[in-house]
C-alpha cells in the first residue's frame, strides 16, 4: 500500500487517491458515474439510517416516483426546466435489436422510438406535482409531508468523487401545505434538521444561510442552505431547503378548497441531500494518512488487532482480544477483531488509519502479563496505556470524546477562515493568501455577483441567517449595504 | 369510500381496485410506471429492512453501481443482452434544448448525442462484473459479497400494479467464489434465505425449486426459485437465486490466481426480490373487504378507536385510550390511536380493514365503565372483550397468533390446490376447473413444455428440490419420467 500523496502537494490528487485507497468509492464503465464501493456505502448507510430517523421524526413519510419524466410534464413548470435541460439524460427508444451487420452486436431499434422523449429524473418536483393533483383537494389533505430517497442523474462533464458526479444517490423532501407562512416554517425546519445532523452526526460545522437569487433552486421562492468549509480553504454546499411558493402548484394545477370554502393553491418547498455528503465528510476531517472518521459515521469504530511472536503465544493473546471486541460490542460499540494472518502489525495500522478507524486497540504479550492494552486514537493519533478491565467504559467515553474533538478542530479551522473585508483589493488577496469564507458588502445585484464571480471565481455562499446588521459599501460599485453576505471559492 | 368489488366477480378488477384504495401504488404520468403511496412504501420498507439484515447476517454488505449500462457492455454475455434486449430504455442524448418554433417546449438537442448509447439497467450483471474484474486478482480476494438495492427498468407493454412495471424497486446480490461448489452452495443458501423471509415474515408458503432450462435466467447455468400460489389459482414467483456458472466471469475476464497459483474464472451467483413481492403478499391474504396484513409486516399493528357520544364523555375515554397505546408501543407493538373527529365509527371500521391494521381496540362509555375493552381481528374479523389491565400482554400473544393463522389459511389453501394428475385430459381439466400447482410427469423436453404452454397457458413453474422419485410417463410425448413437476398459470 502505497503513502497517499499529502494535502499541500496536490489536495485534488490526495482527494482522488484517499477516495479510492479507503475503498470508498472507484471510476466505472459508464462515464462520470462511479461505483460506490461496501466501505463507501456503509458510511451512506449510516448517514442516510439517521436522516432518515430524524425525517420520521418530523412528520414525513417515504414514496417513490418514477425515474422518468415525460418532457412535456418536464416543461411545465419553466424556470426547472431551464435549469435542468442541459444536463438531462434522455431516454428515446426501448428496444435493442441485433446488427444486420454484425450479428454479435447491437443497434437501438429505430422502430421502437418513444411517441415522447423521457427524461431520467434530475429532481423530481414536476413528477411529484403533477401527482400531488390527485392527492390534494381539500385543507384537510394537507399538509402532505413525503420524502423520497432515489438516484437522480444530472450530466456533468466535469466529475469529481461525491462531489459531481452525473448519477448519485440523494433524498428529496417534496412538501405541501396551506399557507405560505407554513411552507416557509416547513423550509426552515428542513435547513435546521440538516444542519443538527451535519454537526453533530457528521461532526462538520456549518453555516446557515438564504442563496442569492442567482444561486437559488431554480423554480424557488427562496433557497436555503447549510455552507461548510474544507481543509483547502473551499466552501461546500451540504444541503438546500427550498421554498417553492405557488409555483409547482401552479404548474401543474394543484388546487384545494380552503378553510374558507376557496379555491387555492398549495404552497410548497423541497429539500435534499446527497452523496455529495460523502465528499464533505472527506475532505473537512481526514489527513495525509487518510480518513478520520467521526464514531458516529464509523462502521467499525475500534479495531482489536493481536499482536504476537510465535504460535505459542497466539492462542492467550486472540483469547483475550476476542474478548474485549465482545465487551464492547455489548456495549452497543461496533468493534472488529482483526484476525488477518497475512499482513504486518505496522501494515495493519497504515490500513486502519486509511480507513479512519476512529480507535484502535492492541494487545501482545506484555500487555497480557500487565493486563493493560495500547489504545490509539486515530483524530490525535496519540497512544494510551488503558487497564483491560475498564476498557469498555474508557473506549464508551473515549468515542464521545473524539466525536466532539473532530467537530472542535473543525469549527477552529473554520472560524479562523471566516474573514471579514471592506475592500475589493483586500477581498483578492485574502482570497488568493488565505481562502476561506470572506464576509463582504454586497450591493444586492447579480451583476456585481457576476463580475466578483468572473474576476475572482468566487461566489456568494450565501446571505447569513444569523447575520448582525451592520452599514458599509458594496465592494465594486460601492453601494451602501446593510449587512455582510459570504463569498468563497466552492465546489 | 365505496366497497371493493369481490374477488370472485373479478379478480383483477378487485386487486386494482385494492391497490388504489388502500393507498398503496397509483398510476403515474408516465406509462408503465407507478407511484408508490406512503402507505404501500411504509410496508416495502419494513420487507427491506428485514430482508437486508438477512443479508447482513449472511455476511453480505451494500454496494452501489451504475443505473447506466453502456452498450458494448450490456452485449458482452450474450444470452444476458439477448434476454433483455428487447425491453430496454435506451439513453441516447444528454441535452435537451428550446424548440426554436415553440420557445415554451423543448425538443431534444441533435448536437447531444451520446457516442455510445446507455442502457438503463434492467439487471446489474455487465456493469457489476465489469467492476469485479479490478476487484479479484487472487483467491483471497473471493468470495466478494456484495448487495444492491436498486431500481430498474424493463419495458414492458401490458403492466400491471407491482406485479409488472416498467421501472421496479428490487434488490439483487452479486457474488463470486473460487468454486463451482461454493458458488452453487450460495445461491442455494440465499433461495433458503429468501423462503425463510417470505414464509416467516411475509406469512406466505412456497415451494423451492429449480426452473426449466426455458424459465432461466438469461446467462445462468441454473436458476433456483420459490414459487407461491394467489387466490385465483395462479402461481407467483415469489424470488430467484441463479447459479451463473462461469458465464459472466468468462464474458468479463475476471480471473484470478487460486491456491494451486493457476489463473481461475470465478465462480457466479445473483439473486433477487423486487416489488413483486407486494404484489404476493396482497394476492395471498386480503379479502373483499380489503387488505389482511401479517403484523411483522403491518406498519401500524393496532388501532385504539375511542367512541364517545358528546363531549362530556370524551377526555375520559381519549385519555384511557391513549393510554392503551402508549402501553402497546412500550412493548413494542406499532399502535396508532385515532383522533379523526371527522368520520362516523363504522367508516373508520370499513377503513381500517380496507388497510389491513390487523387488531382494533374499540372502547367507549360502557368499555370504561366495565375496565374492559373490545379487541376486533382483521384476520378472522372475530371480536372479543378483554379485561383492560390485560390488554398489552394479550396483544402481544394476539399478534403472534395471527401471523400464524394467516400462514397456516394460506398453507391449506395452497396445499389443497396441488393435485397430481396423470393424462394430459387430466391436466386441462384441472386447469380449467380448480387451477393451481398441478404436479405430473414432463418428458424434460423443451418441446412438450412449449406445447403445454401453447396449448393451455400453464407453465413448468418449478421442478420442487424435495420431489419423490417416482416413475411416471410424460403428459404428451408419453414418455417415461422419473419425477413430478409443478405446472400451473401465472404471474
């Protein structure tokens, strides 16, 4: 196993190694799509097992919608369309044949042409809309809370592990409601269920923030948006909640008597979350020997690995080793006893680490006679020397402690990359020294936001939602501005 | 909510009318695929669930591949893409653009097509095989085991709800050993895994057997399968598991170096349930009133409906009945108490068994007054009063009872509808009178089975692993067989 390359030298390249040596994730056949690897998607699983729970515990139910999308429902609402049209896969036969040619082969059958062309689902509000038709007709039908976990495909031609990738796996929360002021709670609940997930599950700090016009959803009243920032100083949008207002349900004519006996049109927001999760894990906690996993997110979060000379020790120390990987696994810890005859105790640890094992326990036959163990952390990489018989309730603690240390250095990171300027020359260079969030007047136009974008590549993260008002001007055409909004370089 | 029609009057009418009206699945816009409502979702999350720990426990873990499968891929094993090929959606552009006559609609952009077409997944073996090859280079690399729950997409022209849709939810194993033996040895294991689920969980019997070599999968040696019976006398294949030999390993080059330090193919197997699995468990136990659920699979198991008449005697009987849920949910029984004030008692009665809910809990004035309650069974629809004190422990015992007696009616109906006839007169008067499993002697040649098949519509649904040797001479060729078969119409 070769060292992975570090972060300085090439943070895109050490990404791409890390992705791959971790068995988290690999290139398939099929351009821009990646194949999510078992240790790659235990992670998911964890991560969507706890959206999931806090989905349910909130009042929402899962569905599942067609893949595809008939183009002529596709266009109804056209502001989505717009959006989504030019990165859309698009389905137009249904039928293979042989070659005449070429027996062996395979041709589109060009007689099994679709009368419409199908989209594969970039999102999903126009076919879940054009359903809510039937579901809502009166106040009492709402308000209608679903969530649907499914692939989505956008075509990208530039992809990136997680981060961009043309298919990938997400949630998407599809609500309905009676009132505007409703759907907006809706949208705001969502931001923060995401945000307290991404914190405190994920261990990533993050910001909560509205999207600039120019940045929102697009057939969205209001974006919403949770920001982290990663190791390389670029920001990472980890989640959206949108408020839709009418405008899908006035595309696609859904209608209900309300508590006034009026005809009205139901109010709605969609929310989501992705694999792209996966990415920000990544690259906000792991180093140069690669991944550090938060407990929570970890499927095997401490290791037992014995090590011993010769086959006469063997048999005590695999005894006792099994033994504490069985205490703690009733302690409700996920715990692996490595018994990997083939590979070197120092090979085993570079791997562990590679795999972000966030403890890692190791016995031989001194520990035996002192009836201690070694106990390695990977967030610190710092060793201990624990007595065996309080390991699990140490380990117990032990997990809670690394969980809050990971978030802790992160939020420093963080917090020392959030920069506030007043001036487009002090914008620049913090910019190109130092990275990060910068914290700037902003005149409200997308012009402006344009011409920072193309001058500098970055973009506005997002407007702050606990953002003090503060008087200062606009950093290019130097318009008074009431509050400081959040640019940054981003994936 | 107006009755269903009988099962009797017409089958497939009440089945379509059952799905819709119990919210299970609706139509969509998009022809051949359905939605999946809440509450069917709901009830194909708690099969998921189980049938994933099974995995889990066997060893398996999750993985995620490609929806898109590029064509030169798809036709490598041939029978596969011969089998399939027919009714695939096919990908061949990635852009739509604005219509330049109608700048409301777009039309797909000529300038996007793809080089090579993409087909969506009606089966995972190219792509996953294509993937195995970089991941097994020697025998310690084997068995690979790995599960994926995905969506997939076969076109199919006549559709019908779970059963047979365009797209379907499923999940589908693929692993690989260093042996015939060991290969063959997990496909027959994961066929058990499979008839343990859908017998012990779902309440519904089959027979394990081995299909004809006609029925198999396309690019399998051999397929196993468990094979239930509907109501209507028509067989269900309920799950697959197939033994791929050396097929896909050949057509993808997946070699690797076995103990002996020679260059080996693996060794394949693939497994799968889908969403039919819905559809069986609809078939098998509802009645014309509705749904009958098993209650490991219900995802509400008992109702607590209070009836009261005016308000003076409602906080007394709300709040003992609530209090009866909270009792049942602490023994962990799923329990919903009703609180709709809006609908008549014997409405919400209609609509709960419409839903399955397999216990309701009435209670009113003379309920409290007495210290008992009224237990209602879905499955039998027999009511009893229980002493309230009581109710969680013998609830608890009732909810076991039901899933056994729902086996157990499903087991006699099954087994007194297979009948073993010896003249091929015999067997299509069967047929027609009785339906079900017909058991007789098959000359083994494909000819005959396409005769029968032509002739009468049943087909060879499994050759039972547990047959009796038994001399026999065949329906039609007449010639001599040394074991039964089972024959039957189906799904």
């Amino acid at each position: 196993m070769a060292k992975l390359i570090s972060r300085k030298e090439d943070y895109n390249k050490w990404y791409n190694e890390l992705v791959q040596k971790a068995d988290l994730a690999e290139n398939s056949g099929v351009r821009g799509c990646m194949v999510i690897k078992p240790y790659g998607f235990a992670i998911w699983e964890k991560m969507k097992d706890e959206l999931d729970r806090k989905f349910k515990e909130t009042g929402h139910t899962n569905a599942y919608f067609p893949i595809f999308i008939p183009k002529s429902l596709f266009e109804a609402e056209e502001k989505n369309a717009e959006g989504f049209a030019k990165e859309c896969a698009v389905v137009t036969h249904y039928r293979l044949k042989n070659d005449p040619g070429n027996p062996q082969k395979l041709i589109v059958d060009p007689e099994a042409r679709l009368e419409e062309e199908l989209v594969v689902r970039p999102t999903s509000e126009a076919i879940i809309w054009n359903t809510y038709k039937s579901w809502i007709q009166s106040y009492r039908d709402l308000p209608v809370l679903v969530n649907q976990w499914a692939n989505v495909v956008r075509w990208e031609m530039r992809t990136r592990f997680f981060l961009r990738t043309s298919e990938f796996l997400w949630q998407e929360g599809h609500t309905a409601h009676e009132t505007r002021e409703e759907a907006l709670e809706e949208s705001k609940k969502m931001l923060e269920v995401y945000a307290d997930f991404v914190e405190n599950f994920m261990a990533i700090p993050v910001i909560r923030g509205i999207k600039s016009p120019s940045e929102r959803f697009a057939g969205a009243e209001e974006t919403f948006c949770i920001e982290a920032l990663m190791q390389d100083g670029k920001a990472l949008q980890a989640g959206t909640s949108h408020f839709l207002g009418q405008n899908f349900s006035k595309a696609f004519e859904v209608k209900f008597l309300n508590r006034e006996g009026k005809l009205d049109h139901a109010w709605g927001t969609s929310w989501g979350t992705s694999t792209r999760l996966m990415g920000a894990l990544i690259m906000t906690h792991s180093d140069d020997r690669g991944l550090v996993l938060p407990p929570s997110l970890a499927p095997i979060q401490v290791v037992v690995v014995p090590i011993f000379k010769g086959e006469d020790q063997r048999e005590e120390i695999e005894k006792m080793g099994r033994k504490i990987a069985e205490r703690l696994e009733k302690k409700g810890i996920s715990a692996k006893f490595d018994t990997d005859k083939h590979n070197k105790p120092g090979w085993k640890f570079a791997e562990y680490e590679l795999k972000g094992i966030p403890v890692r326990i190791t016995l031989g036959a001194k520990e035996i006679e002192n009836k201690v163990v070694e106990v390695a952390r990977r967030d610190t990489l710092s060793k201990e020397i624990i007595p065996m018989d309080t390991v699990d309730a140490y380990i117990t603690t032990l997990l809670d402690t690394i969980q809050k240390n990971i978030y802790k250095k992160a939020l420093n990171y963080r917090n020392a990359r959030i920069t506030e300027v007043n001036t487009y020359e002090e914008f620049k260079r913090v910019l190109e020294e130092k990275g990060g969030f910068i914290s700037a007047h902003w005149d409200g136009t997308e012009k402006e936001e344009e011409q920072i974008k193309n001058e500098t590549k970055a973009t506005i993260r997002c407007i702050p939602l606990e953002v003090k008002s503060e008087t200062g001007i606009s950093l290019i055409s130097k318009t008074p501005s009431d509050k400081r909004v959040l640019f940054a370089k981003a994936y």
